[in-house]
C-alpha cells in the first residue's frame, strides 16, 4: 500500500518524508520522486520480538512517496500555485493521501501572500482534487450520454452512467467523492476512475517548535474543525523537529522524547494514522524462527490470512488456532502458556481475524 505525501510548495513535505523514512533526502531538490518503505510502529510486535527472542523478525510496513505530485509556482495566474497533469497522475497512483499544511513562521521561509492560513491551504488543495475528479466524471459523462442516444449504450454502461451522476452532484456540492455512500456494485463500477478526492485522507498542520505538545494551536483550530466535519484525521507535528529526532540512534530519540515532555513521536502516530486510514490491520504468527506481523484488510477471514501467508495453507486449510492479543500479552507472550490456560481458540474458514491476533493455521495439502 502507497501512501503519498502532498502539499504546496513549502509546506515541510520534503522534512515530513525525511521524519517518516530516517532519510536525509535534499530538502530543496526539484523534480525528484522519493519513495520509502518503512515499518509501521507497534508496540505488540516489539513485545513478541521480546518475549520469543526469535532468529528473524518482520514487522508489518507501509510506503510512503514525497515528490511524484509536484506543484510549481505559477506567477501568471495570481493563484501563486500551478497544478499540473503530473500532479493528478501521481496521486492518482496512491492509495492514500498525507496533505502537509503550513502553520509555522520562519525567518527562512516567506510566508505566502496573506499569510500563514492551514484552513486556506488545505482548501486550496482540495478544491483543485475535486476539480480533477469533475473533469474525469466531466469526460466519461459526454461519452456515456452520446452512447445512450445512440441506443448503444451496455447495461454496464447504464449502470456506471447513473452512479457518475450521482458523483457529479456531489462534487458539484464541493463534497469530496470519499463521503459519498456507495454500495460495492457502485465502487466496482468506478474503481477504475481512481478518483484523487475518493482516497483516505490525513490533514497534517507542520507547526512551529515552540507549539510542540499543544493539542491543537490556535492557528490550526479553524483547520482542526474543518477536518472533524469531514471526518479526516488531523495530526499537528514540527515537521523539522520529527526529521531530526528520526536521524537519532534509539536510545537517543527515547531520552528527547522523554524530555520535552513526549510519550511518543508524532512521526509514529502518523504512520499508524495512515496504515489505519487504508482499513489495514496487523495478525501475528510468533516462534523462535520468526516474529512476522502480516498486513491484511480489515473484515479479512481466516483463509484469507492463510493465504497471506501462503497459498498452500489457504488451500489445505483445516483450522485456525487463535489467540487474541489480549491474552497472548496477559500469558507473557508465550504462545504455549496461552494454550495451557485455555486461550486458544480453535476457529473456522469464516471466522474474521481481529487486529493483534497470534495466528497459527492447521492445513494439509
């Protein structure tokens, strides 16, 4: 699963990218695509890495792109920004969204044309998604309406054509396409369309140092109500902080954090934001050969994990011993002591998995 990194020029894209991935890419290199797997922050993979002490460990992991959605200056229009059709083809590719919003002053970096506004900026990016998206929807319509005159239109089609409709009006509200309820026949019938305004969405308000630990500053606020009306996620971090504390060693980072007051990184919290944000959970399968946190959708079944893992076990599949989270971490993370109090679960084909379940699969092929 992708995640892109998006925002205006200046916003601390590039400094949140180098906090995500403990890279050190150029702060101020232009036309560059910078792509990252990282793994996803989860204190009961560590816990099980402790108690198993295995040979190998593989912690769940997700990407995350700086750069392939470029927005340039454009002196012409007045608007200050220009986007291009590479922007759109970019975030297109993505399977979520990380909108960087400046909300800190800087000596450095001129403020933009009437100032530091989050709320401002965030608009302004998102009307120019819901703009790709009418074009799309735009273009398809003409198409589709030609082949319905022309009596030549499939009952696919005819399908497909009612529910762009129904997207056009609501874009046309200047709602994005994701707070439309649609049934699964309707998202199969644009699935294709990739619509940039229909992707998971986390708002990131980039504050100053000196606002580190305040819940919601308030120059972020009128952004952080925006955000609880449209039901997105908003995570206010110093960007330039986080890139930082990410080039720490582990013990260093812990002692900063501590410090300043700080349970945990906020470049953490966001990571798990955005692995959430896809619908994706974590199982695990533990041993003294491996540790393995393996990513699945949500509502995942039991076979459906099995074949994550590999295709012969879904395909022999016979049971699934199940123990949950709760339990293997309260047996002191010893699968066999959960198994001798009676923790473990024998459970079916339909049975869905729940996020922090130890996993083992009986199979026979």
């Amino acid at each position: 699963m992708e995640v892109g990194v998006i925002g205006l020029p200046q916003s601390g894209k590039t400094s949140l990218y180098n906090a995500l991935t403990r890279s050190n890419v150029d702060l101020y290199g232009v036309g560059q695509t910078h792509v990252g797997v990282i793994p996803v922050p989860d204190r009961r993979f560590d816990l099980a890495v402790a108690r198993c002490r295995p040979k190998k460990v593989t912690p769940a992991t997700i990407q995350f792109t700086e750069g392939g959605a470029r927005i340039e200056r454009d002196v012409q229009s007045g608007r200050g920004e220009r986007f291009g059709t590479d922007f759109f083809a970019g975030v297109r590719n993505v399977d979520a969204l990380v909108l960087v919003v400046r909300a800190f002053e800087s000596p450095l970096v001129p403020a933009p044309p009437g100032g530091i506004a989050p709320l401002r900026d965030a608009e302004r990016v998102m009307e120019e998604l819901l703009l790709a998206d009418m074009t799309v929807v735009e273009n398809r319509l003409e198409k589709l309406e030609k082949a319905r005159v022309q009596k030549r239109q499939s009952p696919a089609e005819a399908a497909e054509h009612q529910v762009l409709l129904r997207i056009r009006a609501h874009l046309e509200g200047m709602q994005p396409v994701r707070t439309l309820e649609l049934t699964e026949d309707e998202r199969r019938c644009i699935r294709s369309f990739a619509f940039v305004s229909g992707k998971p969405l986390i708002l990131v308000a980039n504050v100053d140092e000196s606002q580190i630990g305040v819940e919601v500053p308030e120059v972020v606020r009128p952004l952080a109500g925006y955000a609880a009306a449209q039901s997105v996620p908003l995570i206010c971090l110093c960007a330039r902080v986080e890139m930082e504390v990410a080039q720490m060693a582990p013990e260093e980072e812990r002692d900063f954090l501590t410090e300043m007051g700080i349970a945990e990184s906020a470049r953490d919290r966001l990571i798990r934001a955005a692995y959430a944000s896809l619908g994706l959970i974590s199982f695990f399968t533990v041993g003294e050969d491996e540790v393995r946190a393996w990513t699945i959708t949500r509502g995942t079944n039991a076979v459906g994990a099995a074949e994550k893992i590999h295709s012969d076990l879904a395909r022999g599949f016979i049971r699934g011993e199940v123990v949950s989270w709760e339990d293997f971490e309260a047996s002191g993370g010893c699968w066999e002591a959960a198994k001798s109090q009676g923790k473990m679960r024998l459970e079916g084909r339909e049975y869905i998995v729940q996020d922090g379940d130890v996993l083992h699969i009986r199979f026979k092929v």
